[in-house]
C-alpha cells in the first residue's frame, strides 16, 4: 500500500494510517483526501488487520485543510463538491471498518482533522495536543458528518461553543468533555497507544464489528428493528467461535483473554 501523502505500516494484525506531509503540517489537500478515500478501501478489505492507528508525521496531527490550495480554487459550490465528495466518502468507509480505530494525536488537530479524529474509535492524544473546527470562521460549514455528531458526545451547547464560535480547546478540555478516550503525556504518547492497540487485540473480533455497527445504527432504528439487529448480530458473532472459546476457558475454570 502507497501513496503520495499518507504512509501504510503493518505489524501483525495491526496497521498504522500515518498522514505524510508534515511540511505542511499534514494539511489536507486534493491528493492527501484522494489517498486517504483509496488507504481506507484497502484497509476495509485487508482480512488480516484488526487494528487500525491514525497518526500525523512530524510536529502535528493535522492542520486541516490547506489555505494554500482552497485559496487558489474557484469558490463555488460545484468546485467545493468535487473536493470534499471524496473526504466524506473516505471518513465513511473509515467509520465502517468493521476494524477498531485508534486515533493517536499530537500537536494541531485542526478542521479537517478533527473530523478525521471524530471517524474513529477511541481517541488518545499527547497532553500538548489542541483542537478546534474553525470552517464557519472562514464563512463555510464544516464539510464532514462527524462534526454534526459531536452533540452526541458533548451535548448541544458546548457542540454549538465549538463548530459556530470555532473555539480553540485543550487536549484536557477534551477528555474532560468526554471527547477523548485518554490525554497522556507527550513522551509517552507512543507506549499509551500501543497499550490500547492490545486492549483492542483482546476483544472478541467479530463481536467488536459487529458491536461497531449496531452502535452506530442505534440511533436510527426504533426499539424492534434495533432489537432484531441484536439478534441477527448474536447469530453471527456466534458463528465466530470466540464465544464458544471464551466459555471453554470459563469451564476449565481459566480466565478468558480479556
């Protein structure tokens, strides 16, 4: 797997998604969103990953969009489409990974990171790292769906505090919000994500899917149909074996993986 600005490392079951343009910061342009849709592809049908680690190369996480390149493209609704379409195609397939995501977070994490930040799992991000949605400042919304879900996870007014007033917050600010899984010190950013990389690797694989999806679904299936997603998910993560294995253990009086 490679492409122009993004880099793909595997270890095992575990890979690492690393955003490669840090002269830039790891700003997102036209051929880091182009790449970045075609490494998610890749990755959805990699049958040997479980894991998934998204990082920046150098100083920051990812500036956001590239002023650079939006400064030069023509402003209107029809040339904006045509650049973002594929960013919300790839932080779509990236929230459908049936693979657990890590976002792994440093410095600036900014726009379209955050975003990027908000497709995956679990969010682990360095003491020094900060964020903020800064599109309606510029005069435009933000582009991706992740954004209008963060009232899901903060509530409404502070949603409201951070994608209207695009307010600058803190990595502690964060995880006390609940937007984060973990703030870490800096130097030990690495050996925090690896651990939750392992965490990750203990879990039942294809219940972790399947619980993925039914997460998601949730808030738009009423009680029945949510209830016969249950079922049909059981069904499946059943035929899987890891249950099956976990109450041989129990049997045999040993503990289960977990």
């Amino acid at each position: 797997m490679e492409w122009d600005t993004i880099r793909f490392e595997q270890t095992a079951a575990v890979g690492c998604l690393i955003l490669d343009r840090p002269a830039s910061l790891n700003a997102v342009n036209e051929q880091l969103i182009l790449d970045l849709e075609e490494a998610c592809r890749a990755i959805q049908a990699a049958a040997d990953v479980r894991v998934v680690v998204i990082k920046g190369e150098g100083r920051a996480f990812c500036s956001g969009m590239d002023l650079r390149a939006a400064a030069n493209r023509p402003a209107t609704g029809e040339a904006l489409r045509a650049v973002w379409a594929p960013w919300l195609r790839a932080l779509d397939v990236l929230e459908r990974l049936d693979q657990l995501t890590i976002a792994s977070i440093h410095g600036p994490c900014l726009g379209a990171g955050l975003e990027l930040v908000l497709a995956c799992d679990f969010r682990i991000a360095a003491d020094t790292a900060f964020f903020a949605l800064p599109q309606v400042l510029y005069g435009a919304p933000p582009d991706a769906t992740p954004s209008y879900r963060l009232p899901q996870l903060i509530g409404l007014a502070k949603a409201k505090e951070i994608v209207i007033l695009g307010e600058r917050f803190t990595a502690s600010q964060a995880e006390r919000w609940g937007l984060l899984t973990k703030v870490v010190e800096a130097e030990n950013l690495a050996a925090e994500t690896a651990k939750l990389v392992e965490r990750c690797l203990a879990v039942g694989w294809k219940a972790a899917a399947l619980t993925k999806r039914l997460l998601r679904e949730s808030a738009t299936l009423d009680g029945q149909a949510l209830a016969a997603a249950i079922d049909r998910a059981r069904v499946e993560a059943l035929e899987a074996g890891d249950f099956h294995e976990s109450m041989r253990l129990y049997r045999e009086r040993r503990q289960p993986r977990v």
